[in-house]
C-alpha cells in the first residue's frame, strides 16, 4: 500500500479514536508528501518519501535539542513522540557492524585513500546501505576515521 494511503487510513482511524496528537503528527507527514508530490507534478517513489520522511526527523531532533536548551520540557516530550512515530514509517536503522562494513566495502570499490576521496566514499556508502536507515554523520566520522 502506497504510503500516503496508508497515512490516510490511519487518520481515519485516529479521527475514530479521538487521538488527536496521533492524528496532528499524521496530518503532517500527509501534508508535507502531499506538497512535494504537487511540487513536483508526478507521484512520488519510495526513495523521495523516505527523504521527507528524513527531512521531518532532522527537524524533529533540532526542535527537540532546542526546546531542551530552552527549559521547554513539555515541548520536547511532544517533539520526541512526533519523532517516534515517523521513524515507525521508516526502514530499520542500519547497525554499527553493517555501516562499519559499508564503509570498508566502498574504500575499497573507489579506491580512495585521502580526506579527497570522502565524496566518493560517502556516495558509495549509502549505495551499499539502499533500503537501510543511518545516521550520516555517524557514517561521515567512520569514513572520516577510515580515510583520514
């Protein structure tokens, strides 16, 4: 089932159970695909919903960071279960063993030897972790480890 039908049978049935926290995080993820589709004019695959999906936990962890360095407890609660339940319409995050793999594998497909090479290896990585969620700048540190 396409993900946007799916973000609207669950707002029909969080309407019926009156959850409105549930139903205001899913009108959200609805929305922002909803405007790239049109942005775009032409639906939109898997790999562009899970890079709005992306770009909504980015946002998502900075308005929780923020909140906390503002005393804003309440705020960062409720960021941090918006955060949940867009990551439950992700893919399982990579572990350390298979980015740490990644990383071996792509140093050794590119060739690369120096900081220089980091593009390269970066791109690779992520090629190697298709249909995985991790996290880039963790990624980044083992290349920058690996190459540096």
């Amino acid at each position: 089932m396409p993900l946007l039908e799916r973000l609207q049978a669950e707002m029909v049935s969080a309407m019926k159970a009156k959850d409105e926290a549930r139903l205001g995080t899913l009108r959200m993820m609805k929305a922002a695909l909803k405007k790239q589709e049109i942005d775009g004019r032409k639906p939109l695959d898997e790999a562009a919903e899970q890079q709005i999906l992306n770009t909504l936990i980015k946002q998502r962890h900075e308005s929780v960071e923020m909140f906390r360095k503002g005393g804003r407890e309440d705020l960062a609660a409720q960021e941090e279960a918006e955060l949940r339940m867009i990551e439950g319409y992700m893919p399982a995050m990579a572990s350390d063993d298979e980015i740490q793999a990644a990383v071996e594998a792509a140093v050794a497909e590119t060739g690369a030897s120096g900081p220089k090479g980091m593009g390269q290896v970066m791109k690779a990585v992520q090629g190697k972790l298709a249909g995985k969620r991790a996290d880039n700048r963790k990624v980044s540190e083992l290349v920058k480890a690996r190459l540096g």
